[in-house]
C-alpha cells in the first residue's frame, strides 16, 4: 500500500530536519524564511521526505525545485502521495 | 577483463582547510549545520599557481618511484576537468614531464566524478584488446579554482587532489563488468558555463551546482546502475566485499545507502578527511581502503561514480595487493 502523508506530516518532517521549533514551520514556511532551510537544508528535507514516502520521493524530480512547504505539498498531492 | 590495478598513489593539495578557516572567512556561515550535511571534516586546496596536472605528476611520480620502469609505461590515460590548457591535452604533458616513452600513446578524458570507472574501462580495454600492455590511469581535478571564497554551496565540498594507478595484464578476471550510462539533459546543473566555445566572457570561471537537481539525480540514478550491474554480474549485493562510492558527501552517501539497504560495514567511507575529490575521489578511497584493511587480496569491490553531464559509471573489480 502507497504511504501518504498528512499536511501535518509533511511540515512535521521539514521542522525535524530543520531542528525548527513547534510552529515555527507552516504551510507557508519557504526556503530562506525558516533557520537551516537553504540549499544544503533543503537535501536534508527532500532525503527525509524519500525515506517517510518508502523510496518514491526520489524519482520526482520537480521537488528539487519547490521552494516551500506548500509547493512540496502541490507536488506529492499531484503524485498521489498525500491525503487529501 | 583480465586486467588488474598493480599500484596506486594519490597526492593530495597543499593548503588544508578546515571550518574555522571557513568561519573566518565568511561569519555568518553556520559551519556545524554544513558540516552536519555535508560530512566533510577537511578539505585541500591548490596553491595559485599548482593544477591539477601538478597533482597527477606528484601522485604519479610517488608511484613510478616505487619500482615502476618508466620504459614500460605504454599509454597514459588522463581524466580531468581542470586541464592546464583547453589545448594541448594534458596527458600529453604528462608523458613529457614523467620522461615516459614516445612511443606510449596518450589521451585526455573530460569527465568528473565518474571518471575513474570510465577510465578503467577504457585503460582495461586498450589492454584486454592487445593494444598495450599496461596504462598509467591519472585522475586529478583543482574545482576549487572555480570555486568563489563566498559560495557556499560549493566550497565546503570540493578538494584538490590527483590520483595515478597502473593497471596491467592480469591472469584473472579482475575487473569488470561495467555499468555506464548518461543523461545530458542534466548539464546544466553542475557546470562552468564559460569554460569554452559556447559562452565567451571576461568574467571570472565560476562552478555553478544546482545541489538539489544533483542530489535528486544521485538519489534515482545510482540506486538503479548499482542494481543493473550486480543484474549484468549475476550477483547479489551480499556478494560484493566493499561499496566504494564517489565521496561526494555525507548527506549523498548516507542516502544512496539507505535506498540500497547496504550494510554500513561494506561501505567504505572517506569524505570526512579528505572531501569531494572529483575524479580522483575513487582511487583516493580505494587505497585508504586497502592501507586500512578494509580490502584483502581477493576481495570484491564494486566502484561506483556519477556526477557532472549527468554522467554514471559503475565496475567490479577482483582486489590484488598493490604496491
């Protein structure tokens, strides 16, 4: 069965990678507006999103680009990858 | 084939650089958040006026001076991207410089971080097919001479070093099969975009790395060409004694492993000590490798670079005691 993620989830794993503290990082979080989230951060996130998605994050290319939370949800929602 | 690395040696740049000459130069760089990813602990770095066709020639030279009779050295095969000259090649050079014989053939490979693999593959076959007898494999690159003091998406990955191996006619099938493949749609996210014909500019060269395009690159493509080549070999993961990886960084490794489900004790790792080297990151692990016991006579090592292009390489390889 596919895993899907929950919005909470998805801001859940940004905020564990970016060592954010609770509420800190929201749907409207963006790389630059939260501590840690820069280009490095941003590997950190799209590692920990392939790891919680068993492995199918890393065939979708355009996370690469996405440059919030919520740009990264349109993308796994467009991939079936998250509840609606 | 029935080819083996006879001996290998690396040099490594001058000049060490760790986080606090990092933090010095740049204060508001939060070096244990980048060294926290990227792993890399120290770096090398050319000095102004050394290439890394003066690193090639030190590892080289470490090499011929162990016994190596230069008359025997039948072709020289050198993957770079920091050649002195866009022309002539450097390994043309290097024949000069290391008085090895006219008669030895001599040629440039402009690759990166799968450079190695692919110029084993192409050394195995020069000498598989007859045409020599053996080939002095140089991989050396200084990225950081198109590396701003102030990126810092690139300068706390990247080191300078050259790497020489001599690979030779062996009794046993050693080395191979390989696993090569490309995609060129990814050039434009590691590149010097005005270190040639296209684009001509007074502007200094600089490396731009789309780190996220790459990584993700890394994360779908190496996991597949390590399982096309234990296909191709008719072999399980268990089989093979040591993973050496092109040391890219941790946060790369770390997840080419997870997604591979590798042991960490088959994985050998470097980057901490010496950085990304380029091309010749593999042959630099690949000897730390053996100096650390990781690798007896016999065991099977599977070598695996990609990178810049996009460009992949995969191998086997049969370890035989070096020099």
């Amino acid at each position: 069965m596919t895993t899907k993620l929950s919005e909470v989830e998805v801001i859940g794993i940004i905020a564990t990678v970016l060592g954010a503290k609770a509420g800190e990082v929201t749907m409207a979080s963006r790389i630059g507006s939260v501590e840690g989230w820069d280009s490095m951060g941003h590997l950190g996130i799209l590692a920990a999103l392939d790891e919680k998605l068993d492995g199918k994050a890393a065939d979708i290319e355009e996370l690469a680009m996405a440059d919030s939370v919520q740009s990264i949800a349109d993308i796994l929602k467009s991939r079936g990858l998250m509840k609606p | 084939m029935k080819v083996a690395i006879e001996r290998l040696e690396y040099a490594l740049a001058p000049n060490a650089e760790d986080g606090d000459r990092l933090k010095a130069e740049n204060p508001d760089w939060r070096i244990d958040d980048i060294q926290g990813k990227t792993g890399i602990k120290t770096r090398y770095i050319a000095s102004p006026d050394q290439t890394a066709l003066d690193l090639a020639i030190q590892a080289a030279e470490k090499l011929l001076g162990s016994g190596v009779d230069r008359e025997r050295i039948q072709a020289t095969i050198f993957v770079t991207q920091s050649p002195d000259y866009n022309l002539p090649t450097s390994a043309c050079i290097a024949q000069d410089r290391l008085r090895l014989s006219t008669a030895s053939l001599a040629f440039d490979i402009n690759l990166g971080c799968s450079g190695f693999v692919y110029g084993l593959s192409v050394g195995g076959a020069l000498i598989e097919s007859g045409v020599c007898e053996n080939v002095l494999l140089l991989c050396a690159d200084t990225y950081s001479k198109y590396i701003d003091k102030a990126d810092r998406t690139c300068r706390p990955i990247f080191s300078d070093a050259g790497a020489a191996a001599l690979l030779a006619r062996s009794e046993v099938d050693a080395l191979g099969p390989f696993e090569l493949g490309t995609d060129g749609s990814g050039h434009q996210n590691l590149i010097v975009p005005n270190s040639g014909a296209r684009i001509q500019t007074a502007a200094a060269r600089q490396l731009h790395m789309d780190g996220a395009k790459v990584f993700m690159f890394t994360m779908a493509k190496v996991p597949l060409c390590v399982g096309a080549l234990l296909a191709k070999a008719k072999l399980e993961a268990g089989d093979v004694d040591l993973f050496v990886f092109h040391q890219a960084s941790a946060v790369v490794i770390e997840n080419i492993v997870r997604r591979l489900k590798l042991p960490q004790e088959k994985v050998f790792l470097n980057f901490q000590d010496v950085g990304n080297t380029v091309s010749a990151s593999i042959p630099i692990a690949l000897k730390d490798a053996a100096e650390a016991g990781r690798l007896k006579p016999g065991a099977l090592v599977m070598m695996v670079g990609f990178g810049v292009g996009y460009s992949w390489g995969a191998c086997l390889l049969r370890w035989k005691e070096i020099a």
